[in-house]
C-alpha cells in the first residue's frame, strides 16, 4: 500500500462547501473527492500517466 501526503490546505470556505456538497452525491469523503478532482486534472492535462499492470 503506498502512503499518502499529508499537508495542511487552505481553502475559501465557499469552495469548500461546493466540494462538500459534491462529495456526499459522490458518496466520497471531501478528501477522497478532492485527490479524485486532481487526479483527473493531471490526467486530462496529460500530466499523468496511469500504470497498467
């Protein structure tokens, strides 16, 4: 299993309550919902490179 990174974020509290809402009709936690946004950013952007085993 790899670790994960932990850092502080800041974020306007309205964004955050958009993402939060957004996470519960996902059934994610805010967490799991914004690295879920990130990886397909990085991914639409061509930045990430999935590894298929």
């Amino acid at each position: 299993m790899t670790k994960k990174k932990n850092f502080p974020l800041r974020i306007d509290p309205k964004l955050y309550e958009i993402i939060e809402r957004w996470a519960q009709d996902e059934f994610r936690s805010v967490n799991a919902h914004i690295e879920f946004l990130l990886r397909e950013a990085a991914k639409r952007e061509g930045r990430l490179k999935e590894n298929k085993k």
